[in-house]
C-alpha cells in the first residue's frame, strides 16, 4: 500500500511539471483565439471578393487591411484621430469620476438620499447617450469636442457611481463608529476609511465606464466633428475605401483591448483584493 502512495506521489509532480504556466497558458489560448478569428475574416473576405455581385467589398478581408494601416500611419491619419478620441475620452472620463465617485458616496451613506435618487437615476442611466446628442448640441452652442466629453461624461457617470455605492455598502459600519469615538472628523474618516475601503470597487467602475465610453465615442464621433476614430470610420465609408475603413475598425478594437488590459493591469497591481481583480 504504501509503494503505491508513493509511487503515485511520484507520478503527481512529473503531471504538474508538463502543464503551462498560467501566463504562458493565457498567451497561448490568445494566439489561439485570434488565429481562428483571422481565419474566420480572411474566409469571409474570400467569399466577398468570389461572388461577382460583392466583389467591390473584397477590400474589407484582412490583406487590404493590413495594407492600408501603414498608409494611414504615413499620412498622420491615426496619430491625429488617436490624439483626437484620446483627449475627448480622458476629459469625458474625469468629468464622470469627479461626479460619480462623490455621488457613489452620497448613495452609499445615506439611505435617504439612496431611496429618493434611486428611481431617477435608474431612468436616466436606461436612456441611450447618443440620444442625449440634440441637448448636448443646443447647451454647447454646436461646440462639438464639448458635446462629445459631455455624451461620453453621461454615459461612463453610472458605471463609477453605482460601483462605488456597492463598495461602500460592503463596509463594516462599526469602523465609522470606532472611528467617531476616537475623534475623528468627516474628511478623516473619508480618506483613512472610505476612500482605502472602496478603491477596489471605484477601480473596477472605472474598467467598467472606459468600456461604456469607448463604446459611445466612436458613433458620437460620426456626428459633425472632423478628427477623432469615429470620423476615420466616416471617411472612410464616404470615399469608399473599404481597406481604411476596416483598418480603422480594427485600430480601435486593438486600442479598446489595450486600454481595458491596462486597467485591469493596474486593479491587479494596485490593490489588495488580488483574488477578485480581472
């Protein structure tokens, strides 16, 4: 019996030591995934470009793409577009966290509060934020880059504020009042106790509004502007340049993907909750 244990504890190590390293085991199932999507678009850019009636969208199969992506770099077309969404996305993103983390709060303190705000909140998230377009219009006076933070302000709000409410509610309620009996004040005890307390939850909201945001700039950006990845998009569709187009598609896919990982880079690093960051 015992030679048997031991020959199976023996057999155990050799198993463990064949299997992938996780990263390398993610790297690998990547290359995979994205092989087999490859596949998938040559073949359908193959099918495009063999039936005479689609044969004037053949350029949107990967071998034009990837053709055209350099072009667009040489003229300065993505560089000036990425410059463009990138600063529409940042402001839009810091206006969203400076009202939503304070407004997470304010929901997650006072049941009050919480009870009166929670059905007009949920209204206003439900709405589309391409449809609040014509009052962005009218209040920035056709100012577009305005309307655009102001869209994407609105739509990325609700992601960080109710994450952040959560986290709050997760809190041990006896902190603060340990915290009240040795003095201290409301400020001290939001940064000593709130803010360490919910950074998980605020950074997870964060992840959470860039994906909405990134997702809301590109149609708002089809809407009167002339930069920015959105208008590259439209460009592209109305000289008809198929090959530009889908590179511009997956421009922003490949800069969508790069943001969220680097997110959730940072909530992995970054914070003490290592089991549950993404």
């Amino acid at each position: 019996m015992s030679n048997g244990v031991a020959h199976t504890d023996a057999i155990a190590p050799a198993v463990k030591t064949g299997e992938l390293h996780p990263v390398w085991r993610r790297i690998f199932n990547g290359v995979v995934g994205l092989t087999i999507l490859f596949v998938l678009w040559w073949l359908g850019g193959y099918i495009l470009s063999a039936n005479p009636t689609t044969e004037s969208f053949a350029d949107f199969g990967p071998i034009p793409t990837f053709h055209a992506i350099p072009e667009l770099w040489g003229e300065g077309k993505i560089q000036r577009a990425i410059s463009a969404s990138g600063y529409r996305l940042g402001m839009g993103l810091l206006i969203a966290f400076m009202i939503g983390v304070p407004l997470g709060i304010l929901m997650g303190r006072s049941k009050r509060f919480r009870e009166l705000s929670n059905s007009p909140f949920q209204f206003l998230r439900m709405v589309s934020p391409l449809s609040w377009m014509p009052l962005a219009v009218l209040i920035f006076i056709a100012a577009w880059d305005q309307s655009i933070i102001f869209l994407i302000a609105i739509a990325s709000v609700w992601p960080i504020a109710y994450a952040t409410a959560a986290g709050l509610a997760k809190v041990d309620p006896a902190w603060f009042k340990v915290a009240r009996n040795l003095g201290a004040s409301r400020w001290h005890m939001l940064v000593t106790i709130t803010i360490p307390a919910i950074a998980f939850d605020i950074s997870t909201g964060t992840r959470l509004a860039l994906g909405v945001a990134w997702v809301v700039i590109v149609p708002a950006e089809l809407l009167g502007v002339t930069s920015g990845l959105g208008y590259l998009i439209k460009d592209a569709r109305e000289t008809l340049s198929y090959n530009e187009l889908s590179a511009a598609v997956l421009i922003i896919g490949l800069i969508g993907w790069l943001l969220d990982s680097l997110v959730a880079m940072i909530i992995k690093r970054f914070n003490w909750h290592k089991g549950n960051a993404a």
